[in-house]
C-alpha cells in the first residue's frame, strides 16, 4: 500500500499536481473540519467508484490513517493502483500543517 505524509501532500497541493484528494469520513465529520477534499463517506465509496480517478493519484484520508488504509486496500483489490492512504490523517493535518483545522 502507498503512503503519503500531510507535508508530501501539502507540497502536492501547493505545486498544483493533477491529485484527486477523497475525504471518507462521516458526514458529521466532514461538516466539522477537513481541508476541502471531495467527500465520499467511505459507506458508499463502492457505490460511487466512477468518482475516483484512475488517470492521477488519489489521496485518501480519515481522521487518523486508519480507515483510509482500509480504503485503500479495498481499492487496490479492485484494479486501483493508484490509490495512496493519509498518513495520520486529518489529525496530523492539523498537527504538521494547519493548526486552525479543530482536532476532535
């Protein structure tokens, strides 16, 4: 499984890359932070697979990494290789990037 730390994906971000950013978690969380990624909660990422990209990479993040490695394996079961798992999430988003994203 791929990885990406929150500073790689910040210097993705910030140097335009063609990246497709998935936020999976529950709506209630999306509505409290996150840092403008496409929200597909991850109870209907199987329904909505023609949302994700296979032309560019695609992040995808959680709170804290670990459903997104899930995701993301259950992705890559599935044909997509360039799917690539959050480290640490929203949580270290806003540790390492953008101390104004609440922690919850």
């Amino acid at each position: 499984m791929k990885e990406i730390s929150v500073s790689e994906l910040k210097k993705r971000i910030d140097s335009n890359d063609p990246i497709q950013v998935i936020d999976i978690r529950e709506s209630n969380e999306y509505e409290y932070c996150n840092i403008g990624a496409q929200h597909i909660p991850m109870g209907e990422i199987m329904m909505n697979l023609d949302k994700i990209s296979r032309d560019k990479d695609v992040i995808i993040h959680c709170k804290s990494g670990g459903r997104s490695s899930a995701m993301v394996q259950a992705l890559e079961v599935r044909g997509y290789n360039n799917v690539i798992n959050l480290t640490g999430g929203i949580l270290a988003w806003s540790t390492e990037i953008d101390p104004t994203v609440p922690k919850y």
